[in-house]
C-alpha cells in the first residue's frame, strides 16, 4: 500500500516531512527526521560559545537567520509534491540545517 502523494501532514509536521523524503533511503530518511530533533535535545552541549547571547556575535546572527529561512523552506518543500526540483533543494535544507548543528555551533564557539 503506497500512500498518495497529494496528502501531506499539518503545517507543523512539514519540516521533518521534508527531512524525511530528502534522504532516498527509508531507514536513513527515519533516521535523519528523528535525529533532527535529537540535535535540539544536543544544542545546550554543542554550543561552546561563552557569549549566549546573539547580539555580540553578528557571525552567528547571521547564520542563524539562514537558518530561520532554512526552515520556512523545509516548511515549503514538506509541502510539495516530491518531485525534481523540491527534492533538490529540500536535500540541500536538509544538509544545511545538520551543518548548523553540528559544525557551525560548534566551530563558532571557540
């Protein structure tokens, strides 16, 4: 039984949608919509920064503003039909909301 491609999730349930049908693996699809949301559970650990605040570090705010569009556009490919052009650029949100976890956090702290 294949579920049709018109029905999509709520509004809130779009991003991990996205996240979910970027990757072409079913497991690995799983794997990357729970994961990220494990990467949130991880943020207080990942930022090693000792300025929390972002108005002192206008690097960060930028990326943190790519991010917010980031995830309106996990929000508008969650709610396209997965096709060429949407799974292009929802695997490239994808990519880019793991590389803001997991390397610029990071990396922006020391």
């Amino acid at each position: 039984m294949v579920t049709p491609a018109h029905i999509v999730p709520e509004w809130y349930f779009l991003p991990y949608y996205a996240i979910l049908r970027s990757i072409p693996d079913k497991l690995g699809g799983v794997i990357a919509m729970f994961g990220s949301l494990v990467v949130l559970f991880l943020l207080p650990w990942l930022n090693t920064s000792e300025i929390r605040s972002s108005a002192f570090r206008p690097i960060h705010r930028k990326f943190f503003w790519l991010l917010v569009v980031d995830c309106f556009i996990l929000g508008w490919i969650g709610g396209e039909a997965p096709e060429t052009p949407y799974l292009e650029i929802g695997q490239l949100a994808t990519l880019y909301y793991f590389v803001y976890f997991l390397l610029i956090i990071p990396f922006l702290g020391f």
